[in-house]
C-alpha cells in the first residue's frame, strides 16, 4: 500500500460514507440517546490507526458471533481485506475517546463473494454487505445471535456513528428504536437499488443509522437480524435507512 496518508484516503473511502454538505435534520444515530457499552459487549467499533479523522480510527461497528468472528458490512473492509493488520476491533467503550475496553487485532477479512457496488443518486449502493473479519485471539466475551427482521414491528440500532449529516464528531455510542419498515417503503424511492432479497427497510425518516454507523446491528428481539448498511442522507423524511440481511453469511 501507499503512504499512511493515501492509506487514511483509502479508508476513508471505503467506509463508504461521504459526509455531505446537505442540511441536517433535527433528528437524524440520529434521533437516538447514548448507550452504555457494557449492554452491548458483543458489539465493536471497527477502525484503523490510519484513519486519524476519529478517535481508535474508527469507521464502522461490528457484531461478535464467535469468539473470534466479527461480522461488519462488506464496504466497511472491501479495501482492508488485503491489509488485514490495518485493522483494530475494539470493545467495551462507551465514547471512543476513553482508553478502556478491549482491542483486538485481525487476521484475515472475508467479504462476501457477491459483493457488489451500484449507486443511488450520489451514494454507494453495497450488495450482500457482510464480511467477516477472524480477530487475531478468541475474546472471552458473549457473542450475539443472528435472527431476522421478518414480522417485527420495531428494532433498535446501535453506534458511534454521527447524530446527523452535518455531525463529524460524535464519539459517543448511541441506540435508538427504529420501526422495521416493508419492501415497498424502500422500493417507493430506492427502486432497484433496493433489493429485497438481501436488504432490510428500517427508520421513520427522522431517527436513522448515518455514517460511521455501518457494519452494527438492527437488532430484533435481542437478535441481529441485519447490519447498518446505507441509504439517501441520513434521518431525511421519507427516506428510511437500508440494512444487508445476515441470512447469507460469507
Ligand atoms: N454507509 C454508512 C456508514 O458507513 C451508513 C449509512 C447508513 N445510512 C442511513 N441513512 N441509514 O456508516
């Protein structure tokens, strides 16, 4: 790879996120409270010390479903998977500027085989946006189940993602309640780019996941049932936030 720098870029880059210019809303994890870490154990903060714009470098959330198996979005490490040392996991931090928690390496990133980009307007659209990254020690921490979104009416989203598209320095992880939403909530105007098959519909246009958010978890009765993966702004009426299905695993 190139210098620490153009590494920061590509990181950047591929968390996938550009943090636009466009007016805020009041609510965009946008619309949430701040969460204490410690009723999230399993869930993690993906980053790199490359990437010197956040505090731990991070850019995306992760959700332990092993000891050492951490499951993100395919964009969040589409570039890392061929430098998988640049990567830092870290758990158990309730405001990434705080020292405590756990870190932990990587070992090798599997992204998805069908990982794919399209685009909507001016963001990237990520098919079957998972990889896993295996960590380079098993952590002695209680993973989280997969589930699915299927019939529930409502879910809660987690991160230390922005509170709004204007927002470049929330360090705090965040939770919010979101109401699950049906295909044609998302179709009506994502259309193709939405796809069922491998996507979920998720948020009322004013509480949202937004950048640095993706790769964590919507979580249906104490289940994942699909990672934050993208959408138009963030918490913009009419438009919900799209989550990748984790029935398909890499
Ligand atoms: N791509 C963003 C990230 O890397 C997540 C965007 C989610 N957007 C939304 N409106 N729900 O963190």
């Amino acid at each position: 790879m190139a210098s620490p720098l153009r590494r920061a870029a590509a990181v950047a880059a591929l968390a996938g996120c550009a943090l636009a210019a466009s007016p805020a809303p009041a609510h965009a994890v946008a619309g949430g409270a701040p969460a204490d870490a410690a009723r999230y154990p399993w869930l993690a903060a993906v980053g790199s010390p490359v990437f010197f714009l956040r505090p731990a470098g991070q850019f995306c959330g992760g959700v332990l479903i092993a000891p050492d198996q951490l499951l993100t979005a395919g964009h969040c490490v589409s570039i890392a998977k061929y430098v998988p040392g640049a990567l830092t996991v870290t758990f158990g931090r309730s405001d990434l500027v705080e020292r405590g928690g756990e870190q932990v390496g990587v070992r090798s990133v599997k992204v998805h085989p069908q990982y794919r980009e399209t685009t909507f307007q001016d963001e990237t659209v990520p098919h079957h946006d998972l990889a896993i990254l295996t960590l380079d020690r098993k952590v002695a921490r209680p993973t989280v189940r997969l589930g699915s979104p299927a019939g529930a009416a409502a879910g809660t989203i987690a991160g230390w993602g922005t509170t709004s598209e204007n927002d470049l320095l929330n360090t705090k992880l965040r939770d919010a309640a979101v109401p699950i939403r049906d295909t044609a909530a998302c179709t009506a105007v994502y259309g193709d780019s939405y796809d069922p098959a491998d996507m979920a519909c998720a948020g009322d246009g004013r509480t949202d996941s937004c950048t640095f958010d993706s790769g964590g978890p919507l979580l249906v009765n104490g289940r994942v049932a699909a990672l934050v993966s993208w959408g138009l702004g963030c918490g913009r009426p009419g438009y919900p936030g799209v989550y990748t299905s984790v029935a398909d695993l890499p």
